[in-house]
C-alpha cells in the first residue's frame, strides 16, 4: 500500500488543529510595543488576536494574506474494491502589525497562541 495518500490526510487533517492565531509583542520603529500577529482559516481571526491583545482598539500598520488550497486524498478497501475519494480544503494564512490605541502591551506577554 502506497503511502502517499496516507501522508496527503495526515496534512490535510494537521491542518485543520492547532492555534488559529498567535501574537509576538515586538518594538516598533517609534520605540513603542507592536503586535506581529499571525492567523490561519480566516482574515476574522487577526482582527480577533488584534482584539484580543488591545482591547481599547488598535491601528493596523500593515497586513498581508495568502489563499490556496489543498487535496486531500484517501484510498479507501472494502470487500467490494477499493475507491479514491478527494476533497478540497480551503487555506488561509495571514500577518497582521498592529499598535494598540491606549497603553502598550507589557513586556512580560511577549508570546501569545489562540
């Protein structure tokens, strides 16, 4: 038995669990703390780790995404033969660099994972 539809399920699954959005406090150019924020599945999760990590609201420096998707591939064995079934799952990778509008994010919260 081939291992490369074994392996395409294992990404595929991988990709659905985890975090779906973390944050890395940083210093700006201006001296102040930033947030790097990063997010999968959808844009709503960076606004929701930008909400999240300056709750008094925040400016967004910059943004960028990446869309795609992957298949994923399975052989199934029955008694009857075997049969391939494909699905095709969306992806979505964003970054996001915010500063917060009051206060700053404190030192001591450098990492953040969602």
């Amino acid at each position: 038995m081939s291992r490369a539809p074994f392996l395409a399920v294992l990404i595929g699954a991988a990709a659905c669990y985890g975090p779906t959005s973390s944050a890395r406090a940083i210093r700006g150019p201006d001296g102040d703390w930033w947030w790097s924020i990063r997010c999968r599945k959808s844009v709503e999760n960076c606004w929701d780790e930008a909400s999240l990590q300056c709750p008094s609201g925040y400016v967004v420096a910059g943004q960028d995404s990446q869309t795609g998707a992957v298949v994923v591939s399975g052989t199934r064995y029955s008694s009857s033969g075997a049969w391939t079934n494909a699905s095709v799952v969306p992806t979505y990778r964003g970054n996001m660099l915010v500063k917060c509008t009051q206060g700053a994010a404190p030192p001591e919260t450098v990492t953040s994972t969602h």
